[in-house]
C-alpha cells in the first residue's frame, strides 16, 4: 500500500490542499509568513487568469456558497414552475449546477449561463455539461427564453456603479411570470467591504439599488432584502493574503495600488483569529425581485 492510502481523509485532503498552495500560491507568493518580496498589491480583473486562480482559493476557504445554497434552496422549492435558469455571470458553474439537470425537485429543465470571461466558462463547460453557454455580459446578452428562476451571485462588483440600475433593468427584463430574480453581493458592513473602505474609502450597497429600482419600477415588482452570513476561514496567513487580495481587486484598484506591506498589516491586525489562523467576515445581501 502507498503512503497516500494509509492517510486518513482530512490527512489527504490537506497534502492535496498543500501540493495546491506550493503550486499555485507561488504565484502571490515564496514565503508563507512573509510576503515583503513586492511592493504593490497585485492588482487583477474578474476577466483573467489571476483573477480565476484568486477565486479558487477563496472558495476553499469560505462558507460563502454553503449558506447560499441553504437559504437558495427554500426559494427554489417556492418557486411553481422550474423550467428555465439563467444565471449571470455563473463563473466556474459551481452555484450553477445546484440548479441545472432534470427531475430532482430544486432543479431545472434547462440552464442559460451567461459567462464572460473565457478562463472560467472552460470550467463552467465541465462543471455543468448540459448549459447553454452564452459569453457576453449582461448588458449584450440576448437569452431566447424567460428565467424561472434567475441568479445573478457577486456579479455586481465588477460592474460600473452608473450601470448597475441598467444592469438590474436588464436582469427583470427576462423574468418570467412567477419568476424570481436573486442578486447576490456582499453586505455593506462585512470585514472584506470594512477593508475595502479603508484602503480606497468606498464600498458596495445593494440597499441603495434596490431603492433606486423601486423608485423606477412603479408597483409591477416587489422587492426584499434578506441577510445570509457567511466567514472565510484560513489556517496560514499567505492564504488569507491572497484572499483579501481578492477582495480589494473587486473594486478597479486606483493607481498606485496600496503597499503589500500595508495590506499584510492589516490582514494580521484585523484578521488575526484566536488560534493563530485567520477569519473574516463576508456576509452577503440577497436582493430578491419577483412580478407582483
Ligand atoms: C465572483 S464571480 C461569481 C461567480 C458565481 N456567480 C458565484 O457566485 O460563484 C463573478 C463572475 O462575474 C463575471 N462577470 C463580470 N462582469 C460581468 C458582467 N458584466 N456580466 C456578466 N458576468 C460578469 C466574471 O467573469 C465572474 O465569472
């Protein structure tokens, strides 16, 4: 028998997750306890290669998408009929295919995934074989069906603050009758957003969208908020670096980007947990739109 077999599971997982680190986490950095080497942040958008590296290690490192999906699948069961899914800016397809394939009770018959960027819709393709895969934006994205149930989960943040309510605009536009959209976005008041306001003074409210839509939509919507909690858990510091790296690159970092001494200051400072690990908050918001 090899080593491998006599490693229990968690044992195997986490010689899996530091063959993983030693070769993708290179890339940010060579030291796990000092990253001093580079000045700046890196500084990446959500339609590369980094971008798609950084994400992965985020979603090894979150309860993010298992929230989600808890509170994801009491909607979908509410919802009468589960023919059609459109989910914008469906990534890797890993929220995607919760929904996608036929029979099982929270899912549908047919699953639009509109994608951009061209490194992740390789992986959405795998993930979720039987998707329709359309590579615009929302805004140039021109579905053929209405959605059933439509998802649009932390997609936001990569769009222009002045194109949001045309964004939003766009997502109602294709829901069907008792259709039900889901925006996901980050709470305001997380620890990710909190940094992000620190270093560059701005954040992300999707409260604010969503008045601005009622305002513009007369009485033919309603539209609530709810609140899904959700933390990122890391046990070494250059994992919780990458990520909150991650976080700030949400936002188009102006130039120059902030140090990398600075940000590693600030993930031991704020993020340092009881243990010696690293955990910090990324509640998300879920705007909740359905025809009235
Ligand atoms: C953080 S990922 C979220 C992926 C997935 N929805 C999830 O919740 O795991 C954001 C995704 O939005 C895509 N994206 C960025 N701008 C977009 C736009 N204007 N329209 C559609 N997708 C966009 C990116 O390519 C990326 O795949």
């Amino acid at each position: 028998m090899s080593n491998k077999q006599h490693l229990s599971g968690v044992q195997a997982g986490q010689t899996y997750w530091n063959d993983w680190k030693r070769r993708n986490l290179r890339h940010w950095s060579d030291q796990e306890d000092s990253l001093n080497d580079s000045k700046w942040v890196s500084v990446y958008d959500s339609q590369t290669e980094k971008y798609h590296k950084a994400f992965e290690v985020f979603l090894k490192h979150t309860d993010q998408k298992v929230n989600a999906k808890k509170r994801l699948d009491q909607l979908v069961k509410q919802i009468p009929n589960r023919r059609v899914l459109i989910d914008a800016g469906a990534g890797n397809g890993q929220v995607t295919s919760w929904y996608s394939g036929k029979f099982e009770e929270t899912k549908f018959n047919q699953t639009l995934a509109i994608e951009p960027n061209a490194s992740l819709r390789d992986e959405l393709r795998l993930t979720c074989p039987s998707c329709e895969v359309l590579p615009q934006k929302i805004l140039e994205a021109k579905p053929k069906v209405l959605g059933d149930l439509i998802l649009c989960s932390h997609v936001f943040y990569y769009i222009e603050r002045d194109e949001w309510l045309a964004n939003l605009q766009k997502l109602v536009s294709w829901l069907s009758d008792e259709g039900l959209l889901v925006v996901i976005l980050q709470n305001h008041e997380t620890d990710c957003m909190q940094m992000i306001a620190h270093f560059f003074g701005e954040g992300y409210n999707l409260s604010e969208l969503k008045e601005k839509f009622d305002s513009q939509s007369s009485n033919d919507y309603q539209s609530d908020i709810e609140l899904v909690e959700a933390h990122v858990t890391t046990e070494d510091f250059a994992t919780a670096y990458v990520i909150a790296e991650f976080m700030l690159n949400l936002i188009p970092i102006p130039e120059p980007s902030p140090l990398r001494r600075e940000l590693e200051q600030y993930v031991r400072k704020e993020f340092r947990y009881l243990d010696g690990g690293y955990r910090f908050s990324c509640h998300q918001d879920f705007l909740l739109i359905r025809k009235v």
